[in-house]
C-alpha cells in the first residue's frame, strides 16, 4: 500500500467512524442519568479487569516506560476517574437557582475527536473514553502511528463493554489507519463538536488551527522546590518517585531540583542515596548532546520513557547498576544549557539558591523556558512559603509535599483525575483545568425577568440623540390613565387618583442632579410628545404624574416641586401668540404637604429600598407625591410593603 493510498484510505475512515459515532450519539442523548452512568461504569470495569495487559500491549508496541506503572497509569483511568464523575449531573436540569431565576441544562457536543499519544496510550485512551460518553457524547480515537494496536485494544474493550451494557453501536470508535490527513479529516467532520488534543506542540497547534473547539496541552518543564525547613529525605524520594514513574513520560514529572543554599549538600547527599548519579561537565555535554539532537528543541523519540541506565549507556557513561536518575548540576537556564529543557526520561537538572525569592524567580525561569502555565511542585513545612511560591510561579497546577506527576493527575490530591492537564493562556491553551466531562458538554440556561423594561421606540429622525423619548407607560402616567402592568395607584394633590408613576427614558438626560435645567429640558419633551400646547392649564394635566413621566431612576426627591414649578413656567402663553396681558406669576402649585409621621413619609422609593425594607421586616410610608418605581411597586404590591400616609 502506498502512502497516499494510506492517507486516502485514513481520511475514508475517519468520515465513517464520524458518521457512525454521530448517529449513535443521538440516539444516546436521549438516555436517562441512570443509563448513562451504567454504561460508565461496565465501560470502567471492563478497563479494570483488562488494565495489565493493555499496559503490557502498550510497552511492547511502543518501546517506552515500564508495565507495573503503565498499570498504575491505567487504574487512575478506569478507578480514579470513574470515582471523581460519580453523581455527576450531565442529564437534563444540572443546577438552579431560584433566587436568581436561573436554570441550567446539560447539553453534549456531539462527538468528541480524542487524539491519543503514544507515551501514555492506553491509559489516555480510557480517560478520554470515559469523561466524553459521561457527558453523552460520541468518541472517536485517533492513535498516535506508533501507538494504533494497543489503542485500538483499548479502544474494543471500552467499546464492547459499553454495548452490552445498552449503549448504541459506533458510540465508541478508533482509527485503525492512523495518519495525519486521516486526523485532520476526522476534526473537519461536521458532527465533530470538539477536539481533546494530547500529543507535541506542532499537533495542539494543528487542532487549534482545525476552526473547531479544542483542548490542548502544553510541555511540562517542571521545577521541584525544595525549601529549607522541607523533609529532604521525603522531598527527595518523592521527586524521584515522580521522575522514575514510567520512566519520565508523563509532562508533569520534574525536570528539575531547585534547593536553598543551606540544605545544599544535605540534598546533594540524599540523591546519591537514593541512586541518583551526578555527571560530570564532560558527561553533562554528552548526554545533552544525546537527548536534544542538533538543531532539535524537542527530546530524542529514542531517549523517551527509558531507564537512567540504558540512558547511561546510550550517551557512553558507565554508571553504578542501582542508578534511578541521571542528575546534571546547572549554572543557568536556555539553550545553551539542553538539560534545563523537558526530557521525557529520568534525567534532572540541579541548582541551589540563596533564598525563597531567589528559588521562585529561577523556578519561573525554567517553566517560561518551555513548562509555562503546566505544573510546579514545592516542598517545605512553611504554609506562608507554599503559598508564596504557589502565587509567584507561572503554573496552574502547583504540588505541596508530593510527586509532581502524581499529585498533577490527582493520583496524591485531590485535584481531578485527568491525563489531559490544561496549560491556559501562559501555555496557549484555552483552560487552566485537568479536563472532565464539565468541559464536553454545553450548558443551556434558562432566565426569567428579574427587571422590568420600558417599551419605547426612538424614532429614526432622533437615534443620534442621548434623550430617549419616554416611553409608553410614562405617556400614560403623565396624562393620568393607568400604565400598562402597574399594580397600585397614587393620591394626587387634587385628591384624585394617579397611577403609579414609571420611571421615564426622558428623564436619561437628568441622570445627575435635578437642575432647573435639565428639569425644564425634560418637561418640555414630555409635554411635546403628549401634544400639551405651551399656553395650557395646569389643570390639562397631574403634576405628580408628570413628574413621574420624567423622574429618572436617580432624581432626588423634590421632583416633584420642581417639575410643578418648571411646568407654572411652561403653561404660560408663548410671547408671540395673541393673548391679554399676563397677571402677576401666580406660585407654583404644589401637592399639599402630608404631614410629619412616625415613621416619617418618604417622596421616592426604589426596588433596592423595597429589598431592604423586607429585610428588616419594615413597612415603607409613602407621601401623597412620593415616586415609586414600577420595579419597586410591583414588588411591594406582592409583599404588601408600602403604606401611604393619609393627606392632612
């Protein structure tokens, strides 16, 4: 078979598994949370009882790490998850809050496209498996070339399990011809909602250019500090413990071993206890030479997931049997220094530091020379330096007194079990979070009004203008007839009933304080709009009711005498009409004062003075001109909170 045949052939598979993994998506949308989780959990036990020798598949196939961790790697798959997304909501209603009218509805992507790395084929596999058909979603895998046999073991044993226990077929799918048009296909397919991207930086970038979602991972270039009231001999053997796990193929895993000056040799001592061997200049240059070869900036495919002494003997050192981690003593970080990189494989960068501070801006350092935004782990018994370190270094994931890799993954915290480890914007990624099925799936809300709106058109000739005219509930207002949903109604001054007043787009353009002005502005766009002639009565209209027409939310509560004031001055005649002589300026007429109470009567009341008041279990008393919201009168109606004082 030709390359291009292969090619043509991987992207024919792509489509069909696509197609194939949609149809029985839609039909398992519609499963209940019951069944959904059932199928989550053969799927999982199926991956248990199969977990040796998928690890076993996966070491002979791929030629990196070791079957006892690659086990231990598997069990954090089909254990760890499946316990961290029990009772889970992913159907239907997943939260609500009433008291602010939300509700929120799980809803899948449709297929998940998973890419699968070699490095952690078998155990990545599960994971991705298992948190996409939690969130009702269809999954297709696309192994990485080297990998495809024991992800595609993986993938039959999730997949048959999952059938019997009454999920429909093609639900769970894996490339058989893995190549990279056959991986881009697979993402441009339609019904494709998502891409979990695990694998180097040139395929995350690849799957973020594909125009669909995707989450992505960034490289790992882990510090490990060690402070000084740290146990060291613990400190230690934990971050060898992270660096030897399958033999370093895991991002997360320490790079390096950053300690303060005064437990230096201390530290030193206790790594060749341990079985870490020191190199030499000589041997630092061999073995930098070894595992980034010229012109590279990423590990030799040949030096990835092997033991410290097949390394040794790659790079030609001799080193004692017992050897668990090659260990380089570093002046600086860069590329003139190869081993202050991610190496994939048991080998550790050493440095000592003066301090805290010093220790924090050199850990920063290492992880902005290729780690940013991944994980960082510290050791030391000072809560005040874990945070401190934990706030100064540029990781999302930041390890307290355990391994790096263990605690990143959630193995020894706490944090969820994943295998894809967002890296966020520092690392180019669109999350921080070790990815669940919260992230695969859409959540629909459903809102009810907390605010009233006005209905109010600005005509065309007026869109350019800050002053809205008023909407149709304050027209109504001001020319006394009832607005639409107001509820209650007020004492006018002439003794009559006014409505209760709504509060007034006009009224925009006396957002500040109620100057003569802006009332003046604000009257005479009211009276325009109701066609009140200039020489009109005051009679022609409620005065209260028109300052409501104009009351904005903000208006002190004198409106009222203002607007009466402003609008004695606007019933006048103009000067040019044809009219007797004017008689002396007659006062501004006024609603009749309501007299002193206990409690006092107050002129405005909004719906944050509504809230307030059934807190503290209180009746607002409104005078015969107060301004009273409709946001506010509606809730006081159904509260009954608002008394109205009787008018003297």
């Amino acid at each position: 078979m030709s390359l291009r045949d292969r090619d043509l052939i991987s992207m024919q598979e792509a489509r069909e598994l696509a197609a194939r993994a949609a149809e029985a998506q839609r039909r398992f949308a519609e499963f209940s949370q019951e069944q959904v989780d059932a199928i989550v959990e053969a799927c999982a036990a199926a991956a248990r009882d199969a977990s040796e020798s998928l690890a076993r598949i996966a070491v002979e196939e791929t030629g990196y790490g070791n079957v006892a961790d690659k086990i231990i790697k598997n069990k954090v798959g089909c254990e760890e998850v499946p316990r961290a997304i029990r009772g889970m909501k992913t159907v239907g209603i997943v939260r609500e809050d009433k008291e602010k009218g939300i509700v929120e509805f799980a809803t899948p992507v449709g297929v998940v496209a998973a890419i699968i790395p070699c490095t952690n084929p078998t155990s990545t596999a599960i994971y991705k498996t298992l948190i996409s058909i939690k969130a009702r979603n269809g999954v297709v895998l696309s192994p990485h070339p080297s990998a495809v046999k024991c992800i595609r073991a993986t993938a039959d044993v999730l997949a048959k399990a999952a059938t019997r226990a009454g999920a429909p077929e093609g639900l769970i799918a894996c490339m058989e011809h893995s190549t990279m048009q056959g991986t881009q296909e697979l993402w441009r397919q339609r019904d494709v909602g998502v891409i979990l991207a695990t694998g180097g930086s040139g395929l995350v970038r690849a799957a973020y250019a594909s125009g669909k979602p995707a989450y992505g991972v960034g490289p790992g270039n882990v510090p490990a500090y060690i402070e000084r009231t740290a146990n060291v001999r613990k400190a230690v053997a934990d971050i060898f413990a992270g660096k030897t796990f399958d033999y370093g193929t895991i991002c997360s895993s320490e790079q390096a071993i950053v300690c303060d000056e005064q437990i230096r040799e201390l530290v030193l001592e206790e790594c060749r206890t341990q079985g870490g061997y020191f190199l030499s200049a000589e041997e630092i240059r061999k073995v930098g030479a070894m595992v980034f070869r010229a012109g590279s900036h990423t590990p030799n495919p040949e030096i990835v997931g092997k033991p410290a002494t097949m390394l040794a003997e790659m790079a030609g050192i001799k080193v004692p049997p017992q050897t668990r981690v090659l260990i380089a003593q570093l002046t600086g970080v860069g590329r003139e220094h190869p081993l202050s990189a991610e190496k994939l494989s048991p080998i550790l960068a050493f440095y000592s530091v003066a301090n805290t501070a010093a220790g924090i801006e050199l850990c920063a350092r290492l992880l902005r020379f290729g780690g940013a935004g991944h994980t960082a782990s510290v050791h030391t018994q000072s809560e005040s330096v874990a945070k401190q370190y934990g706030a100064g270094v540029p990781a999302f994931r930041v390890c307290v007194n355990t391994a790096s890799v263990h605690g990143s993954i959630g193995y020894s915290t706490n944090l969820f079990p994943a295998m894809t480890l967002g890296c966020g914007a520092l690392g180019g990624n669109i999350t921080s979070d070790n990815i669940s099925p919260q992230h695969l799936m859409n959540l629909k809300r459903l809102a009810w009004e907390s605010r009233r709106i006005e209905h109010r058109t600005i005509p065309a000739d007026r869109r350019l203008s800050a002053d809205a005219p008023p909407s149709a509930d304050a027209r109504a207002a001001a020319a006394g007839a009832q607005p639409r949903g107001a509820a209650a109604s007020a004492v006018s001054p002439a003794g009559g009933s006014t409505p209760a007043p709504a509060v007034a787009a006009a009224g925009a353009s006396v957002a500040g304080a109620a100057d003569r002005a802006a009332v003046a502005r604000a009257v005479q766009q009211v009276m325009q709009s109701l066609g009140i002639p200039r020489g009109a009565g005051q009679a022609a209209v409620s005065v209260p009711a028109l300052a409501a027409a104009v009351q904005a939310a903000v208006l002190p509560s004198p409106a009222a005498e203002i607007v009466a004031e402003v609008f004695s001055e606007k019933s006048k005649p103009a000067p040019a009409e044809a009219s007797p002589p004017a008689g002396p300026k007659s006062p501004a007429a006024a609603p009749n004062p309501v007299p002193e109470a206990t409690p006092k009567a107050v002129d405005f009341v909004s719906e944050s003075d509504v809230r307030m008041a059934m807190r503290k279990g209180e009746k607002i008393h409104v005078s015969a001109k107060a301004i009273v919201t409709p946001a506010a009168r509606d809730l006081a109606n159904e509260h009954d909170v608002i008394v109205e004082s009787p008018r003297n």
